[in-house]
C-alpha cells in the first residue's frame, strides 16, 4: 500500500509541474506579460503608443520618425524627477533614436518632450511592472 502512494504522490508530482510550465503563453495560458524592450515612435502627430507596460529592468527606446527634433525627458515637467532613466534618451535629431536607463522601480512614471513641453502630444505614461 505504501508502494502504491509513493507511485500515485509521484505521478502528481509531475502532472503538478507539468501543468506549471504550461502557464507560459507558449502554451495559451493566458496574455503575455510586459516586454523587456518597448519602442515608442515619435511623429509629427505626437508619441505613439502613449502608454506603455515594460518589465522591470527593461528600456524603452523612443525613434524620432518626424521631420523635427525632439528631447524626451521624465515628467513633471522642469524637475524631470519621476523616472530618470527616461533622462537618458534626450536629445533626438529626425531619424535618430534614443534608449532610456534600465528601468528597475516598479511603478507609473510620466514622460514629455521637453521642446514641446505643454503639448499632449508629446507626453505618455511608463508602467513599469
């Protein structure tokens, strides 16, 4: 009898850790989570998306496809103090792209274009999860 529990405790083990690693997408277990890397595209008509979810130790990269140049930086506006990393994208002559520092505090952090400060175009949210 306690040959046969062994066997039983055993096989559940293994059906338990299989059905663990299907939890990933790969299996259909469900949404994806946030992507490590995110870009974000700068336009004539503003940032697109304007909102995006990255994991945490992950970066953002902002491409500036407009005719014009653009400096990204954190909200709030002149402190840039919400999330630093964002800091360092910058400067972005058109066509030139720009990555933010590793992003490793949880939390929503707020980003604008500093040459275009009070335009909502402009500006987007970083989820950082």
């Amino acid at each position: 009898m306690l040959h046969l529990m062994r066997e039983v405790l055993r096989s559940l083990s293994g059906w338990i850790a299989l059905s663990w690693l299907c939890v990933v997408p790969a299996c259909g277990g469900g949404p994806s989570g946030p992507s490590p890397d995110v870009t974000v595209t700068i336009t004539a008509n503003g940032v697109t998306p304007t909102e995006v979810r990255v994991a945490a130790f992950g970066r953002v990269t902002f491409l500036n496809n407009d005719a014009r140049p653009h400096a990204m930086s954190s909200d709030p506006v002149q402190l840039h103090t919400d999330c630093p990393p964002v800091n360092n994208v910058g400067f972005l002559n058109p066509g030139q792209s720009g990555a933010t520092g590793t992003l490793n505090v949880k939390g929503a952090c707020g980003f604008h274009d500093h040459l275009n400060e009070s335009d909502p175009i402009f500006k987007g949210r970083i989820l950082v999860e």
